[in-house]
C-alpha cells in the first residue's frame, strides 16, 4: 500500500455510497443435468439482458466448481432476489442465489 489516505478522504468516500444488491450465484446440484447447455444460454440471455437495461451494473461470471457468478445490481434486495429467483438456471436448480444488500461508489468501474 503507497498511497496515504487521510480520514477525511475516507469520510469524503463514504458520503457519496449509494445502495445496490450483491447476487452471489453458486453452482447447483443439477448443473450438469440433460439439456443444461441450453438452459445456461438463456440464462447468460437474461443476465446479458439485465446488464444492458441497468439493472445490473457489474457482472462477472467466476471460474470455479463452486461459484457461477456475482453481480452486482441497481435495485434493492428483495426485487434483486425476486428478479434471480427467476433466472433459468436458479428455477432448474443448476444455479442458487444469495442476494446481499450492499454499498458502491458511483463511478467505480472495472478498469479497461
């Protein structure tokens, strides 16, 4: 860490958070049941979809045997969880989805 940061500059931050959604989707025990190529394309579809409209603002699919992805999302919890809930992959049971509140910074970004 070479970059001093005074208390101020913490506070300055932390005035400006604003409250999102953190989904943590784990791979299922169905995940490689018949016929999941296809029911993963539509739910890449509806993530995609969900990122181009705004209402995820970051998605990051995650390389792993237990975790498929998290992103996170403009709205509050509970829609969040609604909205997951009907992902294809959640209902097939290939996917579940913990739904965080949480706190961002306008303008983070993944860097280019």
């Amino acid at each position: 860490m070479s970059i001093s940061v005074t208390d101020e500059q913490i506070q300055a931050l932390a005035a400006t958070a604003k409250p999102y959604s953190l989904a943590i989707l784990q791979w299922g025990p169905k995940r490689t049941m018949d016929g999941a190529d296809a029911v993963e394309l539509e739910h890449q579809r509806r993530m995609v979809s969900l990122r181009a409209d705004g209402t995820i603002a970051v998605l990051c699919p995650v390389v792993s045997d237990t975790v498929a992805g998290v992103a996170i999302m403009t709205v509050p919890a509970g829609e969040a969880a609604e909205i997951m809930a009907g992902d294809p992959c959640v209902q097939a049971g290939m996917m579940r989805c913990e739904v965080l509140p949480c706190h961002g910074f306008p303008g983070d970004a993944i860097p280019a």
